[in-house]
C-alpha cells in the first residue's frame, strides 16, 4: 500500500474496507489493517488501522491478540513469526508468478517461485485471484495439502471524473490505457498501432517504471512523428484517472502478464470498448465482452481494433460490458475471505 497507483493498492484498500463492513454486519470482531503511515489518511475508517512503526521489527504488540493473519501478496514479508506466535493461522494470496511469462532468467524464475513456496509453506490456507493464477501454482509449488481456492478481486469504484485544468486534454478521440509502464505491460506495440490510426491519440498512464524501456518508446514515437498523438502522462489523480476511462473511446492493455487486471474492470464498469491481449488471466477476466490482441504484429492489432469499434457500435455492447464487469464484486470476495477465516478459526 505504499504505491496508490497499482493495483495491489486498490486491491488491499478495498478488500479491508468490504470485509470489515460485512464483520460489521454479522456483529463480528474486526479486521485490523497494517499498513504504512503513508497511506493511513486514505483509509476510510481509522479505528481499523494498525500504524507500521519502526520498532516493529523487534515487537508487535498486537499480534498477540491476533487469531488469523493474512498476508496479502506473495513477494512481501507479512508473515507473523511461526516461533513467536504459534496462535496464529494465516491466509497466503497469491496475484500471479508472472516471473514464468516475462522471460526472465531460469535463475530468477527459481528465485522466485523459492520465495513463494517458503510463504506456501508458512501458510494454513492459500487464496489465488484468479483461476490462471492457481494454475501457475498448481504446476509449479507444492501446497503440500493447504486449501487452495480462487477468490476473484472486486470491480474498483472510480472516483468522481475531474481533470485539473494543467493535465493534458486530448483534441482528438482517443485511446487510453494504465499501468506501469514497462516491458511487461508491452505499450511499446501500441506506437506501431497509432503509426496504423491516424485519426486517434493514445493517452497512457502510469508510472514510468523501466527507465530504458520508456527511452526507447520515447524515441520510436519521435522517429514516427507521433509526438503530438501519443501521450505517456506518468502516474494520474484517481479523479483524472476516471475522466480518462469516461472520455476515452476505447480501452487498450496489450499486457503479457496478469494475475488479474483490474483496470479492465474498470474500463468495462463504464461501458467502454476493451482491447487487450489474450495471455495469462485477461481472457478470464474480458470474457466475451472483450476484443482480444492474439498477435502484436501492427496490421493485426489495427484489424482487430478496428473491427471491434465498428462491431461495438452496431451490436450495442456497452450493456454486456457492463453486466460483465458487474459480475465482479468486492461483497462477495469479501464474504468468500470470511469463510476463509472462520474455517481457520
């Protein structure tokens, strides 16, 4: 939760806030969240936060009263000490080993899958976002007999659209897409796509996570003479975030790597067009309401956009779209976490 514009963010701030209302609800004790003082003042009620503090490394005073302890995402360290805290049964969830499908070194994969089989084996029970994910992990780790279950993240409410008077405000119909920028969320083919395009602007979001790769699109864009249509505008407010989703004339994630998606639930949520890539978990998530990226050759990806805005337009999709993001709920992955929960217990 230190890093607002991701998804694990959006992830954690939601699911804490759903689970706790639904333990409201059923007159049940609360779900303390741990989390760094950074983003405290974003929780909407404070009686649930447990503030990180430095000596916490040496003493966690309020682990003792604690019965179930659930670790949110495979690459951190939020498992209580078993030695320390026998008491204690946890919930491990998985978002992706996505290190299998970016072509990292076989070294870096074994890394890493290490890293998630030691928290596997910390944990008492294991919770993947997606079926895709659950795969990955079936074929890779040993969950040594663990309850394994797939629990889907909610649709993330948008806020309300505003754009401040200095961001940028495209002049033509356009194109948006978010995320961090890197190799793996693959915006580098979309350059090539707007060569094909010219009638449209791509506006994409999100911070400029691989130095490198972001040069090379920056020179790609120069060479093409793309400088006034292709729009990389860094990480945005979550109001500038929803005026982009609500004015844009289709979705783009060309991602080769997912463990889930959440900006295409978002894109959906407002009946917009998505165009995004058939790998890992995005078909899971798209389903037939989605136009789909099999190829990232230029001329295909302008093919399969441009016969996907005309079929949206003539079929009237916008209503399946939203049905099928509508089918994504932060009540029920919470209430499917608290089953979780009081097994444990």
């Amino acid at each position: 939760m230190k890093f607002p514009n991701s998804g694990l963010y959006h992830y954690c701030k939601n699911l804490g806030y759903y689970v706790n209302k639904r333990l409201q609800e059923l007159d049940l004790s609360s779900m303390g969240m741990y989390m760094p003082p950074e983003t405290h003042p974003d929780i909407k009620d404070k009686r649930h936060a447990i503030v990180e503090k430095s000596w916490h490394r040496l003493w966690k005073p309020f682990l003792f009263g604690c019965r179930v302890w659930h670790a949110p995402f495979q690459s951190g360290r939020m498992l209580p000490n078993k030695v320390l805290y026998k008491h204690i049964r946890t919930v491990l969830t998985i978002h992706d080993l996505n290190v299998l499908h970016e072509g990292g070194s076989p070294e870096e994969q074994m890394r890493n899958i290490g890293h998630v089989q030691r928290l596997i084996d910390q944990s008492d029970a294991v919770v993947c976002i997606s079926a895709f994910t659950k795969s990955d992990v079936e074929r890779h780790c040993d969950v040594g007999g663990r309850p394994l279950h797939v629990i889907s993240n909610g649709m993330n409410e948008l806020a309300v659209p505003s754009l401040p008077r200095e961001a940028y405000r495209p002049s033509r119909p356009f194109l948006f897409g978010i995320g961090y920028v890197n190799a793996k969320k693959n915006y580098a083919v979309l350059v090539q796509l707007l060569a094909q395009v010219p009638d449209l602007e791509i506006v994409v979001a999100g911070r400029l996570d691989d130095p490198d790769y972001v040069s090379r699109m920056k020179a790609e864009i120069v060479q093409l003479g793309l400088e006034d249509r292709f729009h990389l505008l860094g990480p945005v407010s979550e109001e500038a975030k929803s005026w982009y989703f609500q004015h844009c004339r289709a979705f783009v994630h060309p991602s080769l790597a997912e463990g889930f998606g959440l900006p295409v639930l978002e894109a959906m949520s407002v009946g917009k067009p998505v165009f995004i890539s058939d790998r890992t978990s995005l078909p899971e998530i798209g389903g037939e309401a989605a136009f789909y990226f099999n190829t990232f050759e230029p001329e295909a990806m302008k093919t399969v956009l441009e016969d996907g805005l005309r079929r949206f337009g003539e079929e009237g999709r916008s209503a399946l779209v939203i049905n099928r993001a509508r089918e994504f709920s932060w009540e029920q992955s919470a209430e499917d976490y608290i089953k979780i929960y009081k097994a444990l217990l």
